[in-house]
C-alpha cells in the first residue's frame, strides 16, 4: 500500500490586507545579470548577513561586494583604506568592476597617495624630511632638483592625479628639455622621483621612468666613442694636463693680476686633488705644513647666486697630502707655508676676516663665475689651454685628474690611498677613472702569442 506525501502548508508570500485605493506603484525592473566580471570571478562568496538574497562577494585585499538585491539596481562595494572604510557603487557589475580596478591597483600596491595630484609627487619628492639626515641632498643639489621638478615636470603632472600618470606624461617631461644634456639631468630627476614616489606611496610602477630624451626636429649631438671594455667612467689620457701643462699655467697665472697667489693656488690644485669650491673655501687651520697635510671638511657653493659653505661632496670629511716639489720643479710646499704666513698676517690686520689662503681681491670667497672670467679666461689663452674662439680640452677640474694620475704613476701610491686623498666613494672608481681595465691588452696578447 502506498501511503501519499502528507501536504504542507503554504507560507503566504502576500500580505493580506487589501490594497489601497491610490494608484498602483509599477513594478521595479529586476536588475540584469551578465556574466561574471573578471574582477570579481576570483572572489569567494559568504551569505550575505542582512539577510536571504544573493551572497556577498569577497575580493582580494579586503574588498567585499554586495550585489544589488531583488528590485534594486545598485551594485556596491566596501574597503578600507588609510585607516577609513571607503565605499562605491554602480549600476552594474561591469561598471562597479571597472571602478573597483583603480581601487584594486591601490591595495595591491600599498601605495595610499596614488589618489593625490602630481604636485603632491613633486612636493613628497623635494621635501628635505623624506631623507635621513646623513642621505639628504646638497644645497647645490636640491636646488638643481627643485628647478628641474618646477620648469619640466609641474607643468605636466603638476594636475594629474598620480594614479593616472602614464608613461607617456614621463616621456613629455624630458622631451621638454631644450637640449640633450639638459634632457639627461632631466631624465635622472624622473628617475629618482618615480622611486621617491613608488616608496612613499604616491606610484606603483617602475616603468614610468623608462623615458629617454627625443631629439624630435632638434639636432643630435655627435654620439660619444668610448674605448671597448672600459667603464663610462673612463678618464682618455688626453684629457689630463702633462706636468709641462701645468707648469705653463701657473707661469700664465703669475704673470697676472694677483701673481704668485694664482700660480699657488693652480699647483695645489693639480697635486693635493682638491675640487674647486675646496680649495676656495680652503683656511689657514686646515693646513698642516709640518706634515705637508691638508684637511678637506668644507666647501664653499654658489647657488642661486648666494655663496654658501658646507660640508665636502659626500659629506666625506678626508685629508690629503700636497709634494714638496711638483714634477716640473716648483717649490710647492715652501710657497704654500709662505702664503699661510702670509694669510695670518691678512687675518690679524682685517682684510681677509675669513683665513683663506686664496681669498677673492675683497677678502672673500672667490665665485666661480668670477675667476672664471677675470682669471682663468687670460691665463688659458696664454698657457694653450683654448684656441682663439675659447674651445679646449682642459679645464680647472683637469687639474684634479693630474693629481691622480701623479699619485698612480708617478708616486707610485696604492690606489686605495689614491682614493681616500682624492674623495671617491671607493677604489673601484679611482680603477675605473684613471687605470682601466685595456691598458697594456696588447701588451699581455703579444707575449701570450709569441
């Protein structure tokens, strides 16, 4: 005998008081449904907790979507980000998935400040607090970097919010420079901005800074030839003073306005390794004559027309040591213990208030510019150095290369303490420089084939 399933009770799914009398309300098209968004294909769903309907779905770095109940057209999705719960709706999936892309990016990417604008980037970038106090850039330097964010990159990203900056804004940054040196300087700013922006949370991608200058209508300049094998940091022997080079020089500088003072301080110059805002800044307490010592702890900078001194490139405080006699015979260390005797007697009586050994023809800190133009321009021409229109090989800086490669060569020193003299971060750049990694390659080849 088959017994018959018992019958159940139907729920009442309508209320049952009669309707109103007003006019009935349509009803409300129930949303679409399309087929799954990538976005949210990898989610995971849970039971919504406001009750029956559709289930949540829980997306990837706390993104949890609600999609829209029956009657409604609102899909939804809540976050938190910067310590906030953040929320956004649409009208569908598709379009909730596109604006929840960005969003996504953010999270991924932990970078809370891709929602403010470029001039943000550039202000985080500039801003001397990002840096510790022993990696914070010079004065010379932050104000080379503040010009360049300010003529190259405010104009282009200043408004764009950082989320949406493309490569391509990049790539108009550096086209913006007028000439291909100019676009290199602007080139390292992209570069070390997109990393500053990528650590404080303001970009998430590297590839905005692979960018390079575009010469569009503008003429390139001839490519550099380097030697095969040998770092860019390569100094070609031809770009460095002879000691007969030096010597005539110095002779064109004593025979100037200041004398022996000029000539003195070219030849410290050329065989201590002092750079030029060291040796302009250079004081009498920091020579030692007994030891033939001198100690580099300040240099003196010219930025936006103010002089300022500071600590030595690096911030790397180092002594070097300076020859009785050059190469080419001149007296060095008798000179220079006479000009320091000479330089106390200037301090005492008033008219060099600061010490200096080389100090301006107003007791001060010489300008670049300045000895440029009334020193070295004469003495140059005089000396070979440039031709009639002002082209030549060498500069003061050549003068830096001399001491190395006296040091090398000559005196025969350790390239380590070559280094240490000299100011290099390490050896390996003082190889680099002034060694090489070529010399004596056909040298080494012709015994190996005999």
């Amino acid at each position: 005998m088959v017994h018959a399933a018992p019958a159940r009770t139907k729920i009442p799914t309508k209320i049952p008081q009669p309707a109103g009398a007003g006019p009935s309300r349509p009803a409300r098209p129930r949303a679409r449904r399309a087929a799954r968004s990538p976005v949210f294909a990898g989610g995971t769903g849970r039971p919504a907790a406001r009750g029956a309907g559709d289930p949540v779905i829980e997306l990837e770095y706390g993104i949890t979507v609600y999609p829209a109940r029956e009657g409604q057209d609102r899909w939804r999705a809540v976050w938190h980000e910067n310590g906030k719960r953040r929320q956004c709706e649409a009208i569908s999936e598709e379009r909730l998935a596109a604006r929840l892309e960005k969003v996504t990016e953010r999270l991924a990417a932990g970078a809370p400040n891709m929602e403010r604008t470029g001039a943000g980037l550039i202000a985080h970038y500039l801003d001397p607090d990002r840096l510790s106090a022993d990696r914070r850039w010079s004065r010379k330097h932050a104000h080379t970097q503040r010009r360049l964010c300010e003529r190259f990159a405010a104009p282009v990203v200043g408004d764009v919010l950082c989320q949406d900056i493309m490569t391509w804004h990049m790539q108009q940054v550096v086209n913006a420079a007028p000439t291909a040196k100019e676009g290199a300087r602007v080139h390292g700013m992209i570069s070390a901005l997109v990393g500053a922006g990528i650590e404080g949370g303001y970009l998430a991608s590297p590839r905005l800074a692979k960018v390079h200058w575009q010469a569009a209508d503008r003429p390139l300049p001839p490519p550099r030839v380097s030697v095969a094998g040998e770092s860019g940091l390569w100094v070609d022997p031809a770009e460095i003073p002879s000691a007969d080079d030096v010597e005539r020089l110095g002779k064109a500088l004593a025979a100037g306005r200041h004398g022996d003072q000029d000539e003195l301080m070219a030849n410290v110059a050329a065989y201590s390794g002092l750079r030029w805002g060291e040796i302009a800044a250079l004081t009498v307490p920091q020579v030692d004559t007994a030891a033939r010592v001198i100690t580099v702890d300040r240099k003196v900078v010219e930025v936006a027309g103010h002089l300022y001194v500071e600590a030595p490139k690096n911030r790397k405080r180092r002594r070097t040591i300076y020859p009785r006699t050059t190469p080419s015979g001149y007296p060095l260390a008798e000179r220079l213990t006479a000009r320091i005797e000479q330089a106390r007697a200037e301090q005492d009586s008033g008219s060099n208030p600061l010490g200096l050994v080389f100090p301006s023809p107003h007791g001060k800190h010489w300008r670049s510019s300045n000895f440029n133009r009334n020193v070295l321009k004469r003495a140059y021409l005089q000396a070979d150095w440039r031709d009639a229109d002002g082209n030549g090989a060498w500069t003061w800086h050549s003068l830096r290369h001399v001491f190395c490669t006296t040091a090398l060569f000559t005196w025969k020193l350790d390239v380590t303490d070559v280094s240490r003299m000299a100011g290099h971060a390490n050896y390996r750049i003082t190889l680099d420089m002034y060694v090489g990694s070529t010399a004596g390659v056909l040298d080494r080849a012709r015994q190996a084939t005999e």
